[in-house]
C-alpha cells in the first residue's frame, strides 16, 4: 500500500513531515510512503534515519509550496506543481490510496474536491473531526466544509459519519443531531427537518443534542451544519485555551499553587493528552473519490504518523467502497 | 425603585432567591424589590432577615408556579397567576422598572415578548449573554432566543448589545460578528451579508470572530443569530465541565496529585470565579418595553442579587430609552 504525503504542509515541514513518515513505517511493515515537495530539503532530513526505513519512502519533486495564505482557488488554478497539489494527483493516479497534509485545510479541500471528484450522490464532501470522548472516539461532522446546508446533505454526513466510525471501531455507533434544545420540535428551520429525515433513515439515531453534550459521548456520531460544527469545534479549542491561561496566571501568582501545579504535572498532561488532536492525527474529508487526510497546521511527528495510520486504516476498511454500496441501497442519493 | 422578583423561580427557590434580594437590600438603598409567588412561603423565608432590610421587601400573592418543564406558550396561555406571569405584569403595569427570575427561560421570553412587548421598531428581542474576558466583561448577543436570523435581526442585536454594554461598562466598546474565518468574504451567506451592514453601520465593527476567539477578550459584543450563539455557549459549558471532570478522574489516580489539587485550591477557585456565571447574576432579554433579566436556573443568592444589580444598573443607565433614541436616530428598525 502507497501513501502520499504532502512533505511541505504544515508549520513543521518538511522536518516532522518526514519524521512523520519514518515513524509510521516502523510500526505498519506494509506500507510506502511518497513524499512530495523540494527534493534535496526531504533528502536532507531522511538523512538522519536508518535506510532499512527509508528505503520505503520514495521522494516525488514538486517545485511549488501552498502556504498557508492562498486563497484555496488560487492554489487549486496556479500551483498544480505544488506538494500538496501533487500528492493528491497520486491519489487519483492510483500510484496511492490516500493522501495526508498538514497544509492550507481550504486549498486540500478544493483540490481534493476537483482532482479526486465527488463520490456519486454525495452532494458535497464534509470534515469529519475526531472527537476525545472520556472512553471512546466520536466524530463532528461536518466541521467546516460546507457552510449552508439542507437537509440531504445532513443526512448524507450521518450516513457518512456512521460508516467511517462503527469501521473505525469496529462496533455499531449512534447519531445526534447538534441543536438547541432536545426536544423534538426545537431548533432552527434545518434542525427541524433534519431532525424528521435522520429518525426515519437511521435506527441509529438518537435526537438532537446540545452543545454542552459535544464531549460527553453521549451519542457517537455528531451532524451538523460546517458553520454550527466550525464555530462548535473553534469553541472547544478556545474554552480549553481560556482555562489553560488563567490557571497558569493563577499560578504564577502564589508559590504554594505553583508547587502544587508541579505536583500536578502528570495528571495535567494526561489531561491534554485526552484532549489533543496529536492523539487522532488528523480529520478525514469524507465524500470524496480517494482518501484526504486533513491533519492540524502545527502537527508534530506524533500527529503525522496517527494521521497516516487513520488513512491506512480508512483503506483497510475499505471506507469509500463501503459508503458507495450503503449509498445505493438507501434512499442517501 | 421597584424591582419584581419571581420568588418562585430557580432551583433553590425560594430560599436563595429571597436571601438574594434580602443581599441585594444591604448593597443598595434605593430599591424596593417586590417578591411574587406563595406568601406563605416567601414569609417564612424572609422571618429570617431583620426587619429593616424586610421592610423593603413586599409580597405579591400567585398561587401557580411555572416549572422547567412547561412548554412556553402553555405557560403564557394558562398560568397567569404564576410568581412570573405575575412579576412580568408589573412591569407592565409600572409597578416595578424590571423583572428578575431563575425559572424557565422559555417561559420568561415568551410571556416578557407578549406582556411587555417589542421596542418598537425591534423585529425580536435577544438574550444578552455576559461573557467573562479575562480583564473585562463582553457580550454574546443573540444567544438563543432567535433560532433563525436575517441580517437586519443581527444589525439589531449588535445595536442593542453595544448600548447596553457601553452603558455597563461606561467606555467605548468594539463589536465583531461571529464566523468561521476571519475574512470578509468567509461565512455563511447570513453572515458574508451582515458583515457588510455592519461594517457600514457601525464604526465599533471589527470584522469576524472565530470560535476561538469569544472568551479572549478580542471584540466587545460577539453578535450571532440565536441558534450559533446558544451552541457557543452550551459548548463553553460543556469544555469547562469536561476538562474539569477529567481533571478530577486524574487526580483521584495520584496521591502526589490529590496533595497539588489541594495546594493549588485557591487558584481553582479563582479561575473557576472568573468563569462563573454567578458573577454577572443573569443576561439580560434585550429589545422588550421593560427590563427583564434571565438568571440561571442554578442561582444561588449571590447570583440572585447580582442579577438584581444588574437590572438595577439598567435602569440607572436608561438602557431602554437609550435603545429607542438610537434606533430612531439609525436606519435599524
């Protein structure tokens, strides 16, 4: 099995990239890894591991980078030469099953979205963010892709959501619907509807949930609208952010907290270890012909080897070819 | 100054919320605060307080309550003689410049909207959530009450929020409009539309916020429709009380832990303080003819009397006169 990986995305690049890789090839003995982007910088970090390793990574040149300031269109019409670019052009080439990136998350969406096409039926593609349940892996979809949604497409992302995660888990999953209020008949114009559609197609449903029921586990798998599920997941990131930076300026205020903040140590770092994407690696997009990961701009080595292992894991289960059959069976298209 | 008190209203009432107004008294000696609901209950709570502070108090006779569990409109239409039907009608009648209460907030909106009524000129009035920034106090505004928003709805409330927080804080204030990117262009098509009203309407506007940003401090008044701002919020809850679930599992592992969490006990109690809602005491209904606060159901006296003080200050600061001026002056209604 071929991945590719994009070696220039990200604030790490090309260092953790390609440290990334190695470390995934240590622990899954059948794969490769392609890494696209500047030549002699990759080759200079592969430098430093062992060749039993990094015979298994072969090197695609690219001559562009997507930095983080491109507007998605812009990167998808002038830098069909970039890593990012490329990497994905393997994917729908079949020369990989799949592609990570810790780039531009807009430009990978865009040029997933056009180079590898949609799956048939699916209206539009969606993140789907793994969610640190206290004992177990949820899912946000969509996060962020598609900003004004009808209800298909809704039902679409539960359908989607559903197969990636009982795969992913390998046992049955339920699903909820993100709202205000938990009654049936609360909510907006969408939610209402949705709320309909989701009861009649899936037994897995469960009803609406609220915001504060996000990281319970109360249910599985989370639909949403991009805009309610962006501004839900920003939320998290920033509340956790918050609480961080006032427990450290409350600490820095008495010496009797700072020694029990030292004391706390490692339950503190369990703590974020819970709540880091590093533990996941990334966010598949899933609707697409062809596997994207979607891994965070600051990924360490640690986030690009989970998110390659997830992209591995997605093809072994046979992820897209599971969600056409589903797709045609129901009433999803 | 009269102030009505729902007596009956919240999860401890009517002991809290009769030693809040009895807290309140002490603070401020220029209000009377007349507490509806069952009298002899209310009597029996108020034999505790000395009669100089009860003196202040009078008694308004209702023999229904509204529970958490009744629907809004069933309670508008048939319990009119409830502790907050009967508080809001005195506002209506003049006997009281504003309405406090701890019960059901559906309720408080919908019987606020029909007995007070609109503003003229405000299409619906917004719940105006205090947000606690680290060095000051924000606002979040529409965080509920309004599930489906058009851009003139978010004019409103960004109008509203900004003469009420500038009134409260008696400094300029800055306005940004919640979305998933910063950019002009970024957003769902409502808020790509209001970002440009905004931007003409008020020199106060900033641009987009993301998720991430409502706790920061960044923007004065966050503006959302009500749907967006109820998940913000509810998530917000929901982080804080995972992170410190999790925080509690894990020290409850560690003796080394337990001995930090003990040391660091007043930075805790300072952090969580400052998260608190009890410190703000309720969020303000904005856009009705008359003052009504929406206190938690959880509230404590503490935040009973806050939320007395909040209405108060409102008051004090002539925000509804203040809102009708400007709405007259601007091309809002």
């Amino acid at each position: 099995m071929h991945i590719a990986l994009d070696g220039m995305g990200g604030d790490y690049a090309p260092q953790e990239t390609v440290k990334g890789a190695i470390e995934t090839l240590k622990e899954l003995e059948d794969i490769q890894i392609i890494i696209t982007g500047d030549k002699s910088l990759i080759q200079k970090e592969l430098l430093k591991y062992p060749s039993k390793l990094k015979d298994r990574v072969s090197i695609y040149p690219t001559t562009q980078i997507v930095t983080m300031h491109d507007h998605p269109k812009d990167a998808l019409l002038t830098k069909k030469d970039s890593s990012l670019y490329k990497a994905i052009e393997l994917v729908k080439n079949k020369e990989a099953v799949g592609i990570v990136s810790a780039g531009n998350t807009g430009a990978q969406m865009a040029i997933s979205l056009f180079v590898l096409g949609r799956i048939t039926g699916i209206i539009r593609p969606a993140i789907a963010v793994p969610m640190p349940f206290p004992h177990s892996m949820g899912l946000l979809i969509d996060a962020g892709a598609n900003t004004d949604c009808n209800t298909k497409q809704l039902v679409q992302f539960a359908l989607m959501g559903k197969i990636y995660l009982e795969n992913m888990l390998k046992r049955k999953v339920t699903i909820g619907l993100l709202n205000i209020g938990t009654e049936e008949e609360k909510g907006s114009k969408l939610t209402q509807e949705a709320y309909q559609s989701l009861k009649n197609m899936f037994e897995e449903f469960k009803g609406h949930i609220e915001g504060d029921k996000i990281l319970t586990g109360e249910v599985d798998v989370i639909v949403t609208d991009g805009f309610t599920g962006n501004i839900a997941l920003k939320t998290i990131e920033g509340t956790a952010e918050r609480i961080v930076s006032t427990l450290k300026a409350e600490i820095k205020k008495s010496n009797l907290a700072a020694v029990g903040a030292l004391l706390m140590k490692n339950a503190m770092k369990n703590l974020f270890k819970q709540l880091d994407y590093e533990t996941f690696g990334g966010s598949p997009l899933l609707g697409t012909n062809g596997i994207s990961i979607i891994a965070h701009g600051r990924s360490s080595h640690v986030a690009i080897k989970n998110a390659i292992k997830m992209c591995y894991k997605m093809e072994k289960e046979k992820i897209i070819e599971k969600t056409i059959q589903q797709l045609n069976h129901g009433n999803f298209a």
